[in-house]
C-alpha cells in the first residue's frame, strides 16, 4: 500500500494509531479499495452523478440512519411549517 510520508505531528494521535493498525494487519479494512475506485469512477462518469456516494455497508447504514433522524425533526416541525401560511 501506497502511504504519505509519516508526519510526527500525528503520530501520538488517534491518526497515528490507526495509521500504525493498518500497517501492522490490525486494522480491519472491509472494503475493497479497488472496488471503491471503480465504484466512484463509475458514478463520476454518469451524467447523474450522485452528490453523496455512500460506498460499503456500514457507511451506507450510517447515511441512511442519519436522513431518517433528519427527517424525523423535519416530520415533527410539520405542524409549525404549515401554521404560517396565509388563510
């Protein structure tokens, strides 16, 4: 893999643990990079690119549940968006 320079920085930083996990196969990495590059190329090539690609299952369950809480606030102001329009 294909790394940037390490930067000192970082290194006693939870940035730098991840980095060293992932260097030493301790890091869990579901995804397939290369199948996430096909993935965002593909959607870059379409003429109806998405905004948002949610790419793997866990990120796809983390969006999703997040515009589900979005549009439970949004469900819940309904009543106060309606009660301003003119009779």
């Amino acid at each position: 893999m294909d790394t940037a320079p390490i930067m000192v920085e970082y290194d006693a930083t939870p940035a730098g643990d991840t980095r060293r996990a992932i260097a030493d196969g301790s890091f869990a990495l579901d995804n397939d990079p290369e199948a996430i590059a096909r993935a965002m190329i593909a959607s870059a090539d379409r003429p109806d690119a998405p905004l948002r690609l949610p790419l793997g299952e866990d990120t796809y369950r983390d969006v999703r549940a997040s515009y589900v809480k979005r549009l439970e606030l949004l469900d819940a102001s309904r009543e106060t968006a309606s009660s301003v329009v003119r009779a």
